[in-house]
C-alpha cells in the first residue's frame, strides 16, 4: 500500500483511535486480513465471523510487526482503530487509495473466464507497466479493496475482477474502485439460482459499464447478445471483441494445435498478428480477445499484444492445469469451479486434446443453478457422449446421478459412464483402469473438492487415500 499515517487513516474510515502514542506512525506494509499474512509495517484488518474473531489475534500481529490493527472494538494494550463497519471501513480506506494512486484502473466481470482473463490481461499489461492485479478469485467487497490497497506508487495499472451473487453487488464494487476501463465477457447460468433467470444477471453485470466514466471504455463481447446490449447503458467509449465481424478486436483462422491449444490471427485497429497460446481449449480464444480489447485501448500494439498472450499461461490454481505423468497419463485439474458454460467449455477442450487417446471426464455436480439443476446436469452427460469422451465418472449425489443419467440417455448404456460416491472411489477406479497416454478431466463446483482427486492422481502409486468431501 502505499504510505499513510494512522491518524489519516482514522480520517478516511471516520475511526477512533486507542491505545496509539503516535498517529504520525505510517503503514508502509500490506493490508491483510490473515493473521498469518503480517509482518513489518502492515495494517491488520479485524473481522468478526461465525468461528473466528480477528480481535483474538490482535496482540499476535503487532508482535509480528503490525503498525496497528482496524477493527470493531479495543484491545488492551494494542493500537487500534475501531470503526461501526470493519467491511465499509475497508472499502473507504481503498476507495483513498485508488485516488491517490494515479494508475488506470480495470474492472471485468462475467459468468465464466473472469480468473483466466483477469490472469490474461495482467500478463499483457504488464509487458507495458507495472501492473496489480486480483490474486486468484478474491473478487468480493472484501478481496476487492484488498487488492486494490496492495497497490503502491509505482503500480499504473489496477486488474479488478468483480463478482456478483445480487443486483447491486457491482454497482457497490464499482464505488470503492472505479474504473476507467470495464469489461463484461459473457452472459451465462453461473449463480442463476440466486438471480432468477439470465435477464437479472445481465442486469446486474451491467452495472459495470454503467459506472463507467465519459472518458471510459466499456469492452464488450460482441458474441453475446445481451453483453452487446449492455451498450446503451453506458454514456463510455464502446469497444466490441469476439469472432464476429463486426468486433473491433477478433479473431481470424481459429484453430486447435495437436496438443489442444488455441491459434488464430489476432486482428486490432492497430493491425494484425499471430497468436498461439499456451493454454488449453478454444473457450481461451474469447477471453483472449477480451484481454487483447482492453490493452489496444490502453495503447499497445497488435504485435505487442499478440506476443504477450502467446506467452502468457494460467496464473491461479486449479484451472485447466495440465500435467503429464510419467507413465504417460495426462491430468488436466480444473476443479476450482464449474457451472454449465465452464464445463462445456473443459468437456471441449478435453476433446480436442484427447484425440487419439483415451479421455475420462471425473466430473461433480454444480452449484447454485436453482431450478435449472437437473436439466443443466443433464445436458453436461449427455455432451460427454456426443463429444465421445471414453469414460464419464459422475462424483457425489444426486446432482452426478442426473450427470451420469444424461449421459446413459443419450446413448452410453452404460459403457461410457459411471456414477460412483465420493472422490476416493473415484480415484480407487481411476488407478485400476487408467493406461499410459489416457487423458483425464477433474472438475466440479468448488464445494466438492474434486481437486483431491487430480492431487492423488498426480502423487502417484497406488496407495493412500484423498479427503473425500
């Protein structure tokens, strides 16, 4: 972060201070959240959650370093700022920041491909200046002014990745970090149980480019129809990216490498140049056309783009990470997440980089599609199928049942799909029946945990057991 007195933060949040002799004393370290996380110079924000009360740890953190502790109470002996509202605190204190800080600040947000287009464009942009961005998927009111506080005076550019689970929730985001830039990259069913249907998620994805200044740009994807709608409702600049033609950044001669990984000619204002990436999956193709929007309008050339995304690679675990064991077998984890547009996008993908092997798709249910549930789980099983996937094994309850249904429906009988209870009978199966050269897909919603399986995969033998969650 960069440096600010205690007495000027207690300004911006509007807190009190105790037990601090000298509020003329900077923090010039990290503002963190876990406890674990401190050290010389920081701040250390203290929460209070149904199991842990970050005052408990208070003493901990200014022994290992803190300058002072922001939180909801005193603690004897320590120098704390208390404010009403630790969270709306933290988003004042960011939202000073991000005023201070003289540096572009760029927002996205979508259904699918946020993390990997958020990792995408901070790759680019860093070929042209020093650049902060969202690590992993801390994309909430909380992850989000964190980010933007580890900032520092040298950063230019500031990657903010939103998350949205209600109508409001970016138009808040967008308060405490506003952006100059804002990206919305699709339309889909992620979290459709909470909104109630795709027209209230474009709603509130839209609230992006409605925060958007004059001055600003809205980077639209010009393949989905209600993003490309989302253009009357910004007064910023509005850029267009995707396959169509009429897209101001698309791409051209879009194909597969044997291995799986996406080529084309990437084709700008600016003129045109060859990218080859280094991830897997066409589905990479839009985000990286999405990345390629927002650094053109921050001034790059085709060619410098065009370089920084073939070399770019994933940055956050557990998304479409491929390793090669040495027997042979190919395990691709992508387990952090899925809802039905990612696991198309990975059944996909593992097509293309199975072809002439044999393919396994250890899939698990997916979270929070409300009434869409069965019908979506359904269809997943039966594009493993239609894709010719070897062997579906559907992991958990009722949820992998309808994955393993739809896929006996549509015509595995039986043969190509396999529904089974947990990971650890999962991966029991995989052992016995995988072959050098067979390529496996791990992916499930978060809360299932089917990284565990990848992991045990990967450490090889066969002894020894996962977490089975």
């Amino acid at each position: 972060m960069i440096a600010l007195s205690l007495a000027e933060i207690a300004e911006v949040v509007g807190g009190q201070t105790y037990d601090i002799p000298d509020p003329s004393v900077q923090v010039t370290g990290s503002v963190v959240r876990d406890s674990r996380e401190a050290g010389p110079g920081s701040l250390f924000v203290a929460f209070v959650g149904e199991r842990v009360d970050g005052h408990d740890y208070a003493r901990a953190v200014v022994a290992a370093g803190s300058v002072a502790v922001l939180g909801s109470r005193p603690v004897d002996g320590v120098p704390v700022i208390v404010v009403a509202d630790v969270q709306k605190a933290l988003g004042a204190l960011a939202r000073h920041v991000v005023q201070r800080l003289g540096a572009t600040l760029v927002a996205l947000t979508g259904s699918a491909g946020k993390t990997s287009t958020k990792d995408l464009i901070a790759q680019v942009l860093r070929h042209k200046a020093p650049t902060v961005f969202t690590p992993g998927s801390l994309n909430n009111e909380i992850g989000l002014p964190l980010t933007a506080l580890s900032a520092t005076e040298e950063t230019r550019f500031l990657v903010l990745e939103m998350g949205a689970r209600g109508i409001g929730h970016i138009r808040y985001l967008a308060g405490l970090t506003p952006p100059r830039v804002g990206l919305v990259l699709n339309v889909g069913t992620a979290h459709i149980g909470e909104f109630g249907g795709r027209e209230q998620i474009a709603q509130a994805k839209g609230e992006l480019v409605e925060s958007l200044p004059r001055d600003g740009v809205a980077i639209l994807n010009a393949d989905d129809p209600l993003v490309r709608a989302m253009a009357s409702r910004t007064k910023a600049k509005v850029t267009l990216f995707g396959e169509s033609g009429e897209a101001d950044v698309r791409a051209e001669n879009v194909r597969l490498t044997d291995s799986g990984q996406p080529s084309f000619m990437l084709r700008t204002p600016s003129g045109c140049s060859d990218v080859t990436m280094r991830l897997y999956g066409e589905h990479h193709v839009s985000n990286a056309l999405a990345a390629a929007a927002v650094a053109h309008e921050l001034g790059m050339s085709a060619q410098e783009i065009a370089t920084a995304l073939s070399g770019a690679g994933s940055l956050s675990r557990w998304r479409m990470e491929v390793t090669e064991r040495p027997d042979g077998v190919t395990v691709v984890n992508d387990a952090y997440n899925a809802n039905p547009e990612s696991m198309r996008a990975a059944l996909r993908a593992l097509a293309a980089m199975g072809k002439g092997r044999r393919t396994w798709a250890v899939l698990g249910k997916m979270a929070e599609l409300g009434d869409e549930a069965l019908a979506e789980h359904d269809a997943v099983g039966r594009l493993a199928v239609r894709l010719n996937v070897g062997k579906l094994v559907a992991v958990g309850g009722r949820e992998a049942s309808w994955l393993q249904l739809g896929a006996y429906n549509e015509g595995s009988w039986g043969e190509e799909s396999v529904h089974v209870s947990d990971a650890q009978a999962a991966v029991d199966l995989l052992r016995s029946e995988l072959r050098p050269g067979d390529v496996v897909l791990v992916k499930a919603s978060r809360s299932v945990g089917l990284e565990s399986v990848a992991e045990a995969l990967l450490a090889g033998g066969t002894e020894g057991g996962v977490d089975a969650r």
